[in-house]
C-alpha cells in the first residue's frame, strides 16, 4: 500500500492535478456537507433553489416587462429575462460561494491534509447543480408558453463550460487574494451586485449603445455567455468574435492555479 508523504516542498504542476484526482472524492463529499448545511434545516429545503430566481423573475418581469417594456423581438419576456438568470446566478455563486471558500473553511484546513483547492471545486459543483435545477425551470418555462426549441440547444453544454471556466477563474483569484487581504471578501457582494447592470441579464444587449457594445463582450465573458445561451435556446444570432474574450479567461486560470498551488505550503501562516 502506497504511503503519502506530505512537507512543504511545492510538487510540480502536474503531480498537484494528480493530487487533485486522487482526492476527488472529497470533492463530493464537501459539496454533499454544504447542500445539507444550506437546505436540510429550512422547511422549504431545495425548493428554495427555485423559489429565488422565481422571486427574481417577478421582480424583472414587473418593471422591465409591464412597466418599461422591453422589446426582446419573438423571445417572451419571461423566458429571455430567465434565461440569463440562470447563467448569471450560476456565475455569482460560484463567486460567492467559491471566492470565500477558504477564509471559510479555516478549522477544517487546519486540521485535514488535502490539496485545499478542493475546497472551492466544491463549491463550484453546488453551484453547478443549482444550475441545472434553475434551467430545469427555464425549461418548464418555455414549453407552459409554447416556444419551440432550437436545435443548436445541443450545444448547451459549451455555455456551461463557458461559465464554470469564468466563475472558477475569479473564484481561484479572490482565494488568493482575500487569505492575505481580507477586505477583499467585503468587496465581493459589491462587484457581483454592480456586475448584473453591466450584464445583459435581464435587458437585450440592443439597448447598450453600439459603440460600447463591443467593450462590454470583450471585458465581460459572461456577457458572451449569456447570449451565447440565448443563440442555442431561441435560435438568436451570435457574433463569434466575441468568443476571443475567454482566451484571457484561459491564461488566468492557469496562472491562479499555479499561484494556489504555492501558495498552500504556507497556507496555515496566512489563516
């Protein structure tokens, strides 16, 4: 039986996603910890993964459908308006909720010898499952109003990947820097919340003025997500161009991992 020997030597950057695999496992049970935490003691439990955006999508639906009508073409508003909730929401809890991960999980840390970035790939997975459990909604959705699907929504996938890439990238770096600086978890709920009116979550990207339009896919990957969802849902055009804003996505990701990795020899110092 093979033995682990655990210093504070930095392993290469291969041998650390090989830990990561050989510690999977617990990626499930940390998520497993943290829907029971979340839900188990409520009365309404999971359902509370749909009672939110549903508040939400009343809220969007009274003053920007009923009161300020907002033309979204052929897409009912209700559908158009959820439908970059569900990516959106998707994106802050894995901000939320992952970003924080380990100033929130200190005692566990402490005690425990794993490869901590487990910690907010669980995170990430709760997130992902409240996804799916929204976008089953949005599904019901569409077929109460009797939209027809495209036949690109084969490609949903790719949008979810789209989005787990982004959220995990900002999630990995606000790790790195709220265990040195921890004004910065103050700062979260504040860029989340500015976030959504720079998004075209519950507008259509027509009513940002074309020149400025560009710059919002360009800085903004979510943004780009969220219409590239809409494209596979309702048959809706799609600029592929903006699809080059996810190649910085890629590089910070890989770079945040890197740090992480290096980071953990002296994790303990900084909690």
């Amino acid at each position: 039986m093979g033995r682990t020997v655990i210093n504070n030597k930095a392993d290469k950057f291969g041998e650390y996603l090989r830990s990561i695999y050989e510690y999977r496992r617990l990626i499930v049970s940390f998520a497993k910890r943290d829907l029971k935490a979340r839900f188990v003691q409520t009365k309404l439990g999971v359902l509370w993964m749909i009672i939110q955006p549903l508040i939400a999508l009343a809220i969007f639906t009274i003053f920007f459908d009923q009161l300020i009508q907002l033309e979204t073409g052929d897409v009912p508003y209700v559908a158009f308006a959820f439908s970059g909730m569900t990516i959106w929401y998707f994106f802050t809890n894995m901000v939320n909720s992952a970003g924080t991960a380990l100033t929130n999980s200190q005692e566990l840390i402490r005690k425990v010898y794993f490869p901590k970035i487990l910690l907010p790939i669980s995170k990430v997975l709760v997130a992902t499952i409240e996804f799916f459990v929204a976008f089953s909604l949005l599904i019901v959705i569409m077929l109460i109003l009797g939209m027809d699907f495209s036949p690109k929504i084969v490609f949903l996938p790719v949008a979810i990947i789209m989005t787990v890439l982004v959220g995990s990238c900002v999630a990995i770096w606000l790790n790195i820097l709220t265990i040195k600086k921890r004004d910065m978890q103050h700062f979260i709920p504040y860029l989340t919340n500015f976030g959504i009116w720079i998004t075209p979550v519950f507008y259509p990207t027509t009513l940002i003025p074309e020149a400025f339009r560009d710059y919002i896919y360009y800085v903004n990957p979510i943004a780009t997500t969220i219409d590239f969802l809409r494209s596979m849902l309702f048959d809706l055009p799609f600029e592929w161009m903006y699809c080059v804003s996810f190649l910085p996505v890629f590089f910070l990701l890989i770079l945040g991992i890197r740090i992480f990795k290096n980071m953990e020899r002296n994790l303990v110092d900084f909690l």
